[in-house]
C-alpha cells in the first residue's frame, strides 16, 4: 500500500476542560523512524495517546493504513498492530518478566507457545530479560524496565511502535544500549513513532522529525537536515544540540 | 498456563525474591495468643475452628468485592443483594429437597446443598451481568455517582426480594447429616462449620490456581495494576470486568447459601448487614488483593469468635479495632496492591 503508514489530519484532542492539541498534522512513513520533539507541555504524548485511543480525538482524522482509527477503542488500535510503551512504561510489577511478555502475545495461549525467533531478537538486544526470566518486573531496574517495556511492544511483529521517552531517567550507558536496540529494530522494518526530549538520543536513531508547540506541529523535516542546524535547533527547541552534548 | 519456558536460564543477579509472608503469621500469632486467654484447649479448637469456617465464608463473598475494586475502581455498595438473593434461592430450592435434606445421608445432604449453590451461583450470575449493565456501567470513573446508585441498587434489591419472598425471616435448617459436632478429644466442631472450612478452601485453591496459572487470571491481575496498560494490549478489560463481575456476583451467591446455612435463618436485610464486614475485611487485606482478602476473612471470622467468648462487648466493635491496628502497621492494608 502506497502513502504513510500513519496520517494525522487536523487533530484536536481535548481533555476535560482543557484543550490539549490544537489541530495536528502529521505523517509517519512506512519503514522509518520519525521523531516527535518538543518541550514540556507542547501536546507529544497527547499525541500518542491519541493515536491510541486512550484519549478521544475531539475533531480531526487518525488514519492508519488508511483506515481512520480516530473513533476506536483502544484495544481496537491495538489490534490493528500498533504497540505502545508509554513514558511510565506500563510494566506490571508483580508479573515475572516471562508473564509480561507472555500478555503482550496476544497469540500465544501458553508461555511456551511465544515466538522464539522473537524472543531470540528480545534477549540478543537485552540479555538482562534472559538472566531475570522468572523474576518479577518489579524487582528490575529502571533501564531493565525500559528493557522490558519496549520488549513487550516486540515480541509480536507490530506494524507501528509508540515509544513515549525511552531514554528518560535512564544513565547515559544505559541509553546508548537503549540506541543500539532502537537501531537494531529498524534493520527489521519496523515503522516507530518515538516522542523524546533527549536531542542527543533522537538525532541518533530519527530519519525524520516533527517539533511540537503548543499542541501543533511547528515543523516537520529530516533529522540531519535539523541536526546540521544549529539555528533551526535554537529557534524549535530553545537548545542547540551542542547544549545536548 | 505454565510460567516456564523453554529458553529460560537459570538467574542469578538479581537480590532473591523475599515474598511478605508476615501477614501470613497474624493467623497462626492470633490463635496462639486466645489459647492462653481462653484457658481452656477444646473451647479454643471449637472457637477456632468456628472462627476459620466463618472467615471462610467471608472470604467467599468478599472475593469478587476486591476484585471488582481493583479491576476497574468500582465501589459496589449493592453487593450485599446477591448475598440474600443466594440464600433465598436456598430456602426455595433446599424447601423443595425435604426429602433429600431430612435423610441421614451425608451424600443426599451434600447434593442438596450442592443444587442450592448451583441455583443460587447461576441466578446471582444473571442477575450480577444485568446489574453491570443498568447500574454499574452508566457510571464508570464517578466514584461518588458508584457509592450513591449502587446503594439506592441494594435498596431496590433488597425491596424485590421482599415481593418475592417476604419481609420475614426465612427458616433455613441445616440438613440432617449437617447438624451436631464431631469431636476431637474434647473438642467439640459444628460439622457444617468443617464444611465451610473444606468449601472455602476449594473455592480459595481453585481462584489462586486461575489467577496463578490461566491467561485469564494473568489479565485480571495485570489490569489491577495497570488496566489503561491492559487495554494498550489489545485487550477488551470492560469485557473481562464484566466476567469477574458476574463471577463475584456468583460467589457472593454461593458464600450467600453458606451464610444462611451458617445463620439457619434468612431476612431479606442480611446482606445490608454483612456489607460493612465485607467492607472492613478488603480494606484489611488491601483494596483489590485477593490474598490480603483470604487473610483479612480468617483474621475477622477468628477475631469476632474470640471477642464474642472473651468479651461480648468487644465483639460489637472488635472487627473495627482489628482493621484500625491493621491500618496503623499497614495503612494500605495487608498485601497493598501497587496500582499505576
């Protein structure tokens, strides 16, 4: 199928009283990864949660592989293969790493019954998931939670990753680890939206950028095009990326 | 489901898993302590005995009360109906076994009761998914709107009943081969009570084995903790809510023939009154723990048959002050539930 994977057209998303995103334009192209950066405030995980259905778009369309999903459940969304690792990471803590895999494949009715070429890629990118198998999430660290999450979002071939902040709170040698996985996902085609604050981290592993104030896109480019100038950095983000470094 | 697998390796890195069995200990450290007090040994095994069956029971209803919390935030004010519900459709379906029910036959007995608790699961069942969907359903996420329809539910409830059945207290009698005491030595135990104490039991064994080992009891405990999360997976939590809803219905229905069984008589305000108990026992345990509500159960049931020996003026106010010591080491009861 031709055109993005994703589309978003005109996107208003308000929650109670207030008015969040303020019409949204967005493409997410097939294969690639494209960024979603902005300050504090500016509507990124709105957006994802959007997406998602966890918050109702108020007006405007959700396309994914041109259907509009703008008026679906979440599980609904979910189910059209699109994961999502949320900033809080969402890990169930009182599950063993193998039960948190195990419910994110929503094919296999037995542990066993997962995809070992999967779990193959899972524990090739974070061995720690290997080593702590039967201990609950709980137990893990903040970087092996990270792990986790964004194992969960994989252990099933999803068409579209939502990663909220994969790098936050994280060490830096953890988030270099959390680099190589990211990138070890796009050799499989994997299509990812990410929302990140770490300018470092996203010019890393972005193809593509979309910058967010005040609950819109503001601009939309390539990640080199953005990482080669200072003076777009300092205008959309208030820090050159040297101020990252 | 089986939490192994086949690519899993041995760990070692990790600090050991030191599970909280403290609260495990409060059982065995309660009846230690009333052996003294009560002084003597048969009295304290029948009052423990008595104690654990009562808690059983308890347990029984109160289950699907914390799940039904956990899972998706709801206050349900009007569980206390399927409770009377259950132990009406006792009398009815027990009053129309006289033949099974007066035979000295622990075998006859036994499918009697067993009919009733059928009965009593499948109606409370039918009826928890209608009350799902006209009461509990309109008014997700409005924790005060939960409090005030749901009562005004038990209280339309509880008036129903009273059409059917009257406003009058139902007679319930024990099956023949139900009544009397086995004695251990000295000790004198209610066979109905050890009956309740083997029921609560497989009922406790066969709710941890779903939630330990199904994919079903996986999601249940997942989305307690983190039902947004759930959802993000793909899966429907308002259907599987509606499952452990009728479920908990259907076990209040079958803790609610136990509970008539164990009074031998029925009033159609015999669910308004246990609700509190019900109420003080979750709390105990942890709003939403299954477990914390076992030990919560037993805890209440051994403390209300102690006091009531020891000290019948205590007993009226003995389960607030057992869930005020307990809040006062665990402010989020026993087995806290870690929530998103």
């Amino acid at each position: 199928m031709s055109g993005p994977l994703l589309e978003l057209q005109g996107v208003h998303t308000h929650i109670g009283a207030y008015h969040i995103l303020h019409g949204v334009d967005l493409e997410v192209a097939r294969g690639e990864l494209t960024v979603l950066l902005g300050r504090n405030g500016a509507g990124k995980t709105t957006t994802l949660r959007s997406i998602m259905g966890l918050w109702h778009v108020s007006s405007g369309t959700v396309r994914f592989e041109g259907e509009d999903i703008g008026a679906f459940e979440t599980p609904e969304v979910a189910r059209r293969g699109i994961a999502y690792v949320p900033e809080n990471m969402g890990i169930f803590a009182d599950l063993t790493v193998c039960e948190n895999l195990f419910l994110a494949a929503r094919g296999a009715k037995r542990a066993e019954d997962m995809d070992p070429g999967r779990l193959e890629l899972i524990f090739g990118q974070f061995p720690a998931l290997k080593r702590f198998w039967q201990h609950p999430a709980g137990l893990l660290s903040g970087g092996q939670k990270q792990m986790l999450a964004v194992a969960r979002a994989i252990v099933e071939p999803r068409k579209l990753l939502l990663v909220d902040e994969p790098s936050k709170g994280l060490a830096p040698a953890i988030i270099q680890n959390m680099v190589g996985a990211v990138r070890e996902l796009k050799r499989t085609d994997t299509t990812i939206l990410l929302v990140e604050q770490n300018f470092n981290f996203a010019r890393q592993v972005g193809d593509r950028v979309a910058v967010m104030d005040g609950g819109r896109i503001v601009h939309a480019g390539t990640m080199a095009a953005l990482a080669a100038d200072e003076a777009l950095q300092q205008r959309l983000l208030g820090l050159s990326l040297a101020a990252h470094q | 489901m089986s939490a192994s697998s086949p690519t899993a390796p041995a760990s070692d890195a990790l600090p050991a898993v030191r599970p909280d069995r403290l609260p495990l200990f409060l059982i065995p450290v309660l009846a230690l302590v009333a052996l003294p007090l009560v002084k003597s040994f048969s009295t304290w095994v029948t009052l423990t005995f008595a104690g654990l069956a009562m808690g059983m029971i308890i347990f029984i209803i109160a289950s699907g009360l914390t799940i039904v919390f956990g899972l998706m935030d709801v206050l349900n004010f009007g569980h206390g109906v399927f409770i009377t519900l259950g132990a009406f459709l006792a009398t009815a379906v027990l009053g129309t076994m006289t033949d099974w029910t007066g035979r000295d036959s622990l075998l006859f007995n036994l499918l009697a009761v067993l009919a009733a608790m059928l009965v009593a699961v499948a109606v409370t069942g039918v009826v928890g998914l209608a009350f799902e969907r006209v009461i509990i359903r309109p008014v997700y996420g409005q924790p005060l709107k939960q409090i005030m329809i749901t009562m005004g539910g038990a209280i339309v409830g509880e008036e129903l009943i009273k059409v059917v059945w009257g406003p009058q207290a139902i007679p319930l009698p024990l099956p023949v081969a139900f009544r009397g005491s086995i004695l251990f030595g000295e000790a004198a135990v209610e066979r109905y009570r050890l009956i309740a104490v083997v029921i609560g039991l497989i009922v406790f064994a066969a709710m941890f084995w779903v939630l330990a080992r199904t994919k079903i009891g996986l999601l249940i405990r997942a989305g307690v903790q983190d039902g947004e999360m759930v959802e993000s997976l793909g899966y429907r939590i308002r259907r599987l809510f509606v499952g452990v809803f009728v479920t908990g219905a259907a076990l209040a229905g079958l803790g609610g023939v136990l509970w008539g069984l164990y009074q031998q008589s029925v009033i159609p305000q015999m669910g308004e009154l246990v609700i509190v108990l019900l109420f003080i026992v979750i709390i105990i345990g942890g709003m939403g723990s299954v477990g914390g509500c076992f030990i919560g159960a037993l805890l209440v049931g051994l403390v209300s048959n102690y006091a009531g020996f020891l000290a019948p003026k205590v007993a009226l106010f003995s389960n607030i002050l057992l869930m005020v010591i307990v809040l006062l080491w665990r402010p989020e009861g026993l087995y806290p539930v870690g929530k998103r």
